[in-house]
C-alpha cells in the first residue's frame, strides 16, 4: 500500500511537471509568436521609414528644381536691376573710398598745417624777442637765415589752407567731411 502510494504520488509529480512544461512551452511558443510579429512590425516600419525618405529626397529634388527655374527666370527678368544695383553699389564703393582719402588727406594736411604753424609762431617768438633796433643790427646772413627758417613753415601754412576737400565729400548741412557718403 505504502508503495502504492508512493506510485500514485510519482504519479501526481510526473504529471504536474509535465503540465508545468506544457505551459512553459506554450509560453515560450506565444513569446516565439510575438517576437516573430514584432520583427515583422518592424520590417514593416523599416519599409515604410524607407518609403518615406525616398518621397522626401524626391520632394526635396523636385523643389530645387523649381527654385533654379524660378532663379533664373526671376535673374532673366531682373537683369537691368541688378546692373543699376551694381553700378550703385560700385558708385557707392567708390564715394567711400574718396571720403576715405579725403579724410586722411585732411588729416595729414591739418597735421602739416599744426607743424607749419608752430614752426611759425616758433619763429614769430624769435623776431618778437628781437626790438626793431636789435633787427637792424642783425647782418644780412642772420636776416636771410630767419626768412629761410620762416618760407618753408610759410610754404606749408599757404599749401594747407590751399588743399580743400571736393564739395562732393561735405555735408550740405554742417559742411564737415562726411564718414560714410552715399550716392542715391
């Protein structure tokens, strides 16, 4: 009886472990399912990716194209407007490139002109210290040698006054060398 028992018990383990593998391959098989649908999702979702990125780049191809057209006609059209935009903007270059130099030329002149100037008042200062007796004085070479020392601080005075700016580069309103001119 007791090996009866036992026999049945066996019995009972035997079958429930047999159970317990059927489900565990019937769980493994609807997993196997589901990964096998998932990859095929996947697929489907890869093709469909790819699809889409091909219509993209055609797209994308298509409205270049377009644009060129559109470019060329809109550059066929306007030909003469970019000529005169051209011309105004090399005309306007070339009025910034004057102004440029004339400034500089200003500059430079005004300095010459303060260089000259104080060369002069310097020698202004010499003859003042002498007295009308004390000139008269003075030898014909001494007198020569102060003329010599004022003509050129004369010379470059008179230059720096003569030098002006063309009209074309004053302001109308202020009359000052304008920075930045442009021709309309």
């Amino acid at each position: 009886r007791a090996q009866a028992s036992e026999r049945a018990a066996a019995g009972r383990r035997l079958k429930q472990e047999r159970e317990a593998a059927a489900r565990r391959e019937a769980a493994l098989k609807a997993e196997a399912g589901r990964a096998l649908e998932g990859r095929d999702e996947a697929e489907a979702a890869r093709r469909t990716a790819e699809e889409a990125r091909v219509a993209a780049e055609e797209a994308r191809l298509t409205a270049e194209k377009v644009l060129a057209k559109e470019v060329a006609k809109a550059e066929a059209s306007h030909a003469g407007v970019l000529e005169i935009s051209r011309a105004r903007l090399m005309a306007n270059d070339k009025l910034r490139t004057e102004a440029s130099q004339a400034r500089k030329s200003a500059k430079e002149q005004q300095a010459a002109a303060e260089v000259a100037e104080r060369d002069a008042s310097a020698s202004r200062a010499k003859v003042a210290q002498l007295q009308g007796e004390e000139l008269e004085h003075l030898s014909a070479g001494q007198l020569e040698a102060l003329l010599d020392e004022n003509i050129p601080a004369l010379a470059r005075i008179q230059k720096a006054r003569l030098a002006t700016v063309p009209n074309d580069l004053l302001c109308p309103i202020t009359l000052d060398i304008m920075s930045d001119p442009v021709m309309a």
